[in-house]
C-alpha cells in the first residue's frame, strides 16, 4: 500500500526538484509584496516543506514562520536553517486548521499546495485560517496548478531518475470527471547494508480547481482579491496557463 505523502519522498526531494527556480520565486512574491504594499517583515509560509523558500527569504530581513503537515519535510527544513546559519520558526500542522500564536501581514502558500486540498470544504477551511493568522488589510499569496499544466504534462506520463545512492519512478494519471491528478512516486534507498535497495511508494493525489471557483471561495471567506496572474508574470491567465498566483488581502 502506498504511504503518506512526503514520507520517505522528503529524502530524495531536494535533489527531485532541484531544477525548481527558488531564488526567481522568491523576488516575484517579493515583486508582488511591494506592488500591493504588503509588509515582509513577517511572513507564514504553509506547506513550507523542505524550506527552499525561507533559505532564499531569510537573508533578505524576513522573519519567517514555516508550517508543513510532514516531520519529516520540516526535519529537512530545519537542518537547512542551521546549515546556513537561519533562524525559522518552524511547526508541524494541518493548513485547514492550523492555530498560532499572533498575526501576520504576509501569507503564503506556493507549489500547487492548495490543490492538495481535495474539497471545495477544505480549501475554504485553509482560506479561513489563514485569515483568522492575517493582520488587518494583511496579504495572502498563492497559486494553483491548472488542468491545462496537468493534462499537458502529467496526465499518463510517467518520470523516472537513476542516481548513485537512489532511483525513483513518478507515475501520473488523470481523472477528468474527478479532476484529480494521482501521482504514485516509488523511491528506491540503500538499506542500512548499503548492498540492497528498499523500495517504497508514496500517493499524492491534486484536485484541480477553476480559477473562478478559487475566487468564490475567497469571496465567501472574506478575502478581496487585487490580482491573478498567469505564472510568475502581471499578466492575466490564459488557456495555456499553467500556474496561477492570486493576490488576496482580508
């Protein structure tokens, strides 16, 4: 049976998503915080993962706190900071009901973590929280995969890598009555020997959500939204769109 996501993937995800472009996407919400006069001083990060975000924000006179749903993603995160000398304060919670001490002028989420969320219920629940932890006219920025980047790029396809101390299939499949993407991730690790390789799989499974019922929800959660813009431009989405980052304020 498959286990819980980003379980044994957190060890093998840095170098998984390595071509990922943190430092591009960190100055966008940077961008983006200064366009809509958002103050980064403070700033809550969910599904924070293995902290690619806060190394690049950090340096940059951020105070950040992490959230993630996984120990040992934020076990990665945490190692990350002492590494390079970063203080975040991180904590293990649920992003749709998530309780912390304070405020924040600055909510994130990033990487297609709402679509984790797999009921209009519970995005909502997430959109409520997040508000219950924003300052007054405080900002919220995130973005959702679209089904135009799913069935593109990940409906039937399946990706694979070899490397000297690991190997790991990534298998994907699409449900387009559902819009749920499913994605079957097998890594293979040496064992404490060092001569075999375990083998382990892992279930992600992403709800796609139209960018007018996103828009619903954080109307009905008290959010305005000031913008939604296709990827990491200003420019409005698109049927080839394949990310969208949506700017809120409460």
């Amino acid at each position: 049976m498959p286990q819980p996501s980003y379980t044994v993937f957190s060890e093998i995800y840095d170098m998984v998503m390595r071509d990922v472009d943190y430092v591009r996407w960190a100055q966008y919400v940077l961008k983006l915080a200064a366009k809509y006069r958002f103050s980064t001083e403070r700033i809550l990060n969910l599904a924070c993962g293995s902290g690619a975000l806060e190394l690049q924000l950090a340096p940059r006179g951020c105070r950040l706190t992490g959230l993630d749903s996984s120990e040992a993603m934020l076990e990665k995160a945490r190692a990350k900071m002492a590494e390079h000398g970063l203080t975040v304060d991180f904590h293990l919670g649920d992003m749709r009901k998530f309780k912390l001490n304070g405020t924040f002028p600055l909510v994130l989420c990033l990487y297609d973590s709402i679509n984790y969320l797999l009921s209009e219920e519970d995005v909502a629940r997430c959109f409520t929280a997040v508000a219950q932890h924003l300052s007054p006219g405080g900002g919220f920025i995130f973005d959702i995969t679209t089904e135009y980047n799913i069935m593109a790029n990940f409906s039937n396809f399946t990706f694979a890598e070899n490397f000297e101390r690991f190997a790991y299939i990534w298998e994907n499949s699409y449900n387009l009555g559902s819009k749920i993407c499913t994605s079957d991730v097998t890594v293979f690790l040496p064992d404490e020997s060092g001569r075999y390789f375990t083998r382990t799989t892992e279930r992600h499974r992403q709800k796609i959500y139209p960018q007018r019922t996103i828009q619903n929800l954080l109307r009905e959660t008290g959010f305005s939204l000031e913008a939604a813009y296709d990827g990491m431009t200003l420019e409005a989405p698109g049927r080839q769109t394949e990310r969208i980052h949506f700017v809120c304020r409460r």
